[in-house]
C-alpha cells in the first residue's frame, strides 16, 4: 500500500490489531444468524510525510452508511464543547448573520444549532441519512453527501462561500485526504477560515489509546502531517491550541494560501517543536504503541476473568466505536462482560460488533445493580461518573482500561 497522503510506500508498521468488524457495524437482533464481515485492523507509518493510517480494507461507503449509529448529541459534555466553539468563532472573526457558516459532518446537528440560533446562516455536509435526518428535525440545512473539490464545486455555484468552515473529528475518517482538504480551499472565501479537530499523534502515543485506532479512522494526526498536507492542497495553518476533548486533541486554523492571510502564530512552531522532540520523524517513537497495547489487552482479561471467580458482575457503559476496539482485541464476549449501557436509543437492543455482547437502556443498571461498571468511553470517565453516580449506593465501582487498568 502507498500512503494515502503523498503516495509514498508504506513500510513501518505502528501495530496489528488482528481482525475485527467496523466498530460502528452494530448487529441487529434479527441478524445474529448472518456472519459479520471481518477485516484485518493494521495501521502503519508513512517515512516520508508521517502520517500514520490504516491500511485499506474496507470503503467509506460501507463504513458510514444510512444506519451510522453514532449522534453527537448524546453526550452533553460534547454540546457544551460545541456551544463554546461557536461562542469563541463568532468572536473571534467577527461573524453577523451576512457571514456563512458550513460544517463538515454536521452529524446530528449538535454544533450547528448554535449557529443558528445566533441567526447565522449555515449548512452542514453530512453523508450518512440517520445523522443527516436527526439535523434537519432541528430545522438545519443538510446536504447528504460526502464532502471533497466536487462537492465545494457545488456548494460554491449556489452561494455557500464559507467565511468559517468547521470540521470536527472528521478529518481522520476520509480515505481521500487531499481531495477533501482540496474541497475546503475551494469553498472558503479568500477571507475565510477553516478549522479541525482531531485527537493528536502525541496524546495516543503517550496514553496507550490504541482503541482509537479502528476501520473509520483513516488517519491518526500530528499537526506535522497536518500542516504538509494542508501545504499541498492550497491551505496554510496559521494557529493551533489544544484541547482536552477525546483524550487529547488539536484545533487547528487554517486559510487559503493565495487569500488575505492572517500572521502565523507562534502556537504553530511550538507544536511542530514538540512534536520534533518526542521523536514523530523517527521509526523508534512508533514502536511503544504494541507492547503496550498488549499489556491493557492481559490487564483487561485477568481483571475479567478474576470478578466472573469472584461470582462478581461485571457490565459496560457506552456501546464506542474505542470499546469495540478494545473488547474484539481482547477476546471479550458476554460471558465476561455481560452487557453494556448507552443512552442512543439507536444503538439500543443491538449487539456490539464482533463480540456480539448486547446493548442495553441505562436504567437496566439500576435494575441489576452490577458490581463492577467497565466505561469503555474513558475520555467521558466523569460525564459518566456523575450521570450514574447512584452506582456507588450499592459499593459499585466504575472501572477503565485505558491506558491502564483502574477500579475507581
């Protein structure tokens, strides 16, 4: 395989997942029969532009179809994070409702709402109908379709010029990363700006969070990579600031390159200097990543295993796309884990992916009061902690994997 940001061969491997289904192919009840398509889940090192990324197994198409389970809305740490984006962008470069607004993977609508209600004009670009439906209930503008230079071709011939293009936590999910960051310099105006979020190369490297890595995510990104592929397709990053958000994230600015360019901050170089010196231009920075994958993969089981000796109940709580990562790497099946609880309704009654464990409504945790709640999400440990804290009436305990094995 070549790398799919400058073509290059790929020969450093990052780490083998073995194989498992896409993580968000949840399975319905009435489909338990039917055998679930299984793909390899390697992920490797570009040595000329490193951008890290999956090896080619599987289509967008397939991945994120018209039963894509995964709306932003559920979780209400996301919302806030969402509605203080938009306060921030507004007031920083001045938007009125003679501006335009566009996002890339609208979703559900859960930042664009907070546009409109400022009375900004806005459009959002999203490719799969169960998200794209839940938007337009909010009253939104939502163009079904997967974002790239025909798109913004599209857009722009019907007067969507962006004076802010938003991207959150897609821009590792296209397997074309140069024709659709190509997309966003043709859309903004010459005085527009674009920004990404993304969980970055540094905070997955340092926290062992390999269940990140899965069959939707194309790309894992340092703002090194970043940069020399927004430089290819006419975008230059003028800033970055760091979030807490999955993990450990970038924002990043960018501007059209021939457009009236704001100065570069000194943000920028700071990052690139931290990235240099934790060594992302070097093959032995990669080589942490599968010991230690392989280290949460036994901690996990022996915890497991030890509470079913115990005659302890063990469950999860939410039905991630990083959970079905974690458990299908692990092994884990419903004798072990005997169920997980999510709040999307549309995840609900179906069984997680590869491990066929069943999701279930919250309240089935108050029903059977487990003793032992494994939350899966562990960038949502205290959204989750305070929205079930009952769990601790009964000397329940919440318990992560990642980076390491915690019984809090």
């Amino acid at each position: 395989m070549n790398c799919r940001g400058c073509a290059a061969p790929l020969s450093l491997p990052l780490i083998d997942l073995g194989t498992s289904p896409p993580s968000n192919a949840y399975v319905h009840a009435g489909r338990l029969e039917q055998a679930e398509h299984w793909v390899p889940l390697k992920v490797a090192v570009c040595q000329q532009c490193w951008l890290v990324q999956t090896e080619d197994y599987t289509s967008a198409d397939s991945l994120f179809d018209a039963e894509y389970a995964y709306f932003s809305s559920f979780s209400s740490t996301w919302l806030a994070h969402a509605e203080r984006y938009v306060a921030e962008m507004v007031e920083r470069f001045g938007l009125t409702a003679d501006s335009r607004v566009v996002e890339v993977a609208a979703n559900d609508g859960y930042l664009l709402q907070y546009v409109a209600g400022r009375g900004i004009p806005c459009l959002g670009v999203e490719p799969t109908r169960s998200t794209a439906q839940a938007a337009r209930e909010k009253g939104l503008d939502i163009r079904e379709l997967f974002f790239g230079r025909d798109t913004a071709a599209q857009l722009k011939s019907e007067g969507w010029g962006a004076d802010l293009m938003a991207a959150n936590n897609v821009l590792a999910h296209v397997p074309d990363i140069n024709d659709f960051l190509g997309g966003f310099a043709a859309l903004l105006k010459p005085t527009g700006v674009a920004t990404f979020e993304f969980p970055q190369l540094l905070t997955l490297m340092a926290g062992a969070q390999f269940d990140t890595l899965y069959h939707e995510h194309y790309s894992y990104l340092s703002l090194t990579a970043v940069q020399t592929l927004c430089e290819r397709n006419g975008l230059e990053v003028f800033d970055v600031s760091q979030l807490s958000t999955h993990g450990g994230s970038l924002r990043v600015f960018v501007q059209r390159k021939d457009g009236e360019r704001r100065p570069v901050q000194p943000a920028v170089q700071q990052q690139l200097q931290a990235e240099l010196d934790a060594g992302v231009k070097t093959p032995e920075y990669y080589a942490t990543l599968a010991p230690a994958a392989e280290r949460i993969k036994h901690e996990l089981l022996r915890f497991l295993l030890q509470a079913k000796a115990d005659g302890k109940r063990v469950v999860g709580y939410g039905a991630a796309a990083k959970g079905n990562t974690l458990l299908n790497y692990a092994g884990v099946k419903p004798d072990l884990l005997a169920w997980v609880a999510d709040a999307n309704p549309h995840k609900q009654g179906k069984f997680l992916p590869g491990s066929r464990i069943p999701i279930v409504a919250p309240a089935q945790i108050d029903i059977e009061k487990p003793d032992y709640v494994l939350v899966l999400p562990w960038n949502l440990l205290h959204e989750v902690s305070q929205q079930l804290a009952q769990v601790r009436q009964w000397d329940g305990r919440f318990v992560i994997a990642v980076p390491e094995l915690k019984v809090l």
